[in-house]
C-alpha cells in the first residue's frame, strides 16, 4: 500500500511537472504568435493568406521564366 501510494505521488509530481513545462511552451507559442501580429483565433486564416501568397507567387515565377 505504502509503495502504490509513492508511486502515485510520483506520478502527481511528473504530471505537474509537465503540464507546467506545456504551459510555458503555449505562453512563448503565444508571445511569438502575437510578436508576428497572429492569435489563436487568427492563426488558421492568416495560413490560408499566406498559401494563397505562396501559389501566386510561385505562379507568378512561372510566367517569368523562359
């Protein structure tokens, strides 16, 4: 009984651990995100914009080449 409640204690502690280091990870992803003018709820828009840029110019490339 003893060991199964360390080893739960252990598991606690791992757990905290790493849901600490996910939420420093999510707070950089954040200041970066916002640092290149883009949040959560504008990021999937902002991808699709700059695919769309991508193509064209890539297409545009192509019209300049021989």
């Amino acid at each position: 009984m003893r060991q199964k409640i360390e080893r739960a204690r252990e598991l606690k502690a791992r757990a905290e651990a790493q849901l600490e280091s996910l939420d420093r990870q999510r707070q950089e992803i954040l200041e970066e995100m916002a640092a290149l003018g883009v949040t959560p709820e504008t990021a999937e828009a902002e991808i699709a914009r700059l695919e769309a840029e991508a193509r064209r110019l890539v297409e545009e490339a192509r019209r300049l080449l021989p």
